[in-house]
C-alpha cells in the first residue's frame, strides 16, 4: 500500500471513467447518451472544485460493467502503465465493473500497487480514506445485480 498522505490538489493527474450500463444502451441521443453526460457533468464539477488536474476521460458507452475488456478502460490502463494518470474518478463502483472479483483486484491491488487514487463519487469511496476501504459487500452487491438482469 501506499502512504496516505495527501497531495496538493495539482500533484493529480485526474483520469475520468465513464461508463454506460448495458441495459441503458437503447437510451441514446444524438451522440452520447444522456447517462454519460450526466457521469461527465457530475465527474467534471469534483475535479474542478477540488482543483485536479483533468488529464483525460475514457468513455465505455454501451459496455457491459461484467467485462473488462473495454476500449476506454483499456485506454485508462496503457495511461497508469504510463504514467500519464495517478488518479480515477468514477461516479460510482458499479461504473468501474460489476465483477466483483474483478473490480476488488484493479480497486484494491492494482491501483494500489501503480500507485493510483481511485474515487467513487456516489459511494462516498476515496482510497486515500482508510474510513471507505471496506467495500466488498458494495462488490458483491454489483455483481449480484449483473447475474439479476443477465
């Protein structure tokens, strides 16, 4: 794990991810959903009041939160490998994935080994906050939810 000390707002490089639940994917606009407008809206008003560092958004629009192999999030992944990311803000776990055991290892294993703060908006998670690290009932919750509607 890594130290929780917290950094100046600038020292973060702010990745936004956003994703379209699968069962919303008829729910389409001229371009984008209204759902991802909504998740970039949300997202966007936190980094700026916190004063991050908006880097880049990954945008999965009509991806299934039960696979990870996804264009965006595997966009989001080359940018921790390089660096050019040290932080995800989602709007909530379940836009990161449904998979519970999927979602435990990038939320509680990779991101901590690549040294990146991951924020979900919505449930009130912060990796920096040792108060929000118990979420793997929200985990299996999401996945519940996937094998509900599959």
């Amino acid at each position: 794990m890594y130290s929780n000390v917290i950094h100046p707002p600038y020292f973060y490089r702010v990745g936004l991810y956003i994703r379209l639940s699968q069962e919303d994917k008829d729910k389409k606009y001229e371009s984008e959903s209204e759902s991802i407008v909504n998740q970039r809206s949300l997202l966007m008003k936190y980094v700026n009041e916190c004063g991050f560092t908006l880097v880049d958004e990954y945008v999965d629009d009509g991806f299934s939160g039960g696979n990870f192999d996804r264009d965006g999030f595997n966009r989001m992944i080359q940018d921790i490998e390089s660096k050019k990311i040290n932080m995800i803000i989602t709007k909530d776990l379940s836009r990161l994935g449904r998979d519970h055991i999927e979602t435990g290892y990038y939320a509680e294993r990779y991101f901590p080994e690549k040294r990146i703060r991951y924020v979900a908006r919505g449930d009130r998670y912060d990796s920096l906050d040792p108060n929000s690290h118990n979420i793997l009932m929200k985990f299996a919750y999401n996945d519940m939810y996937i094998q509900d509607i599959s």
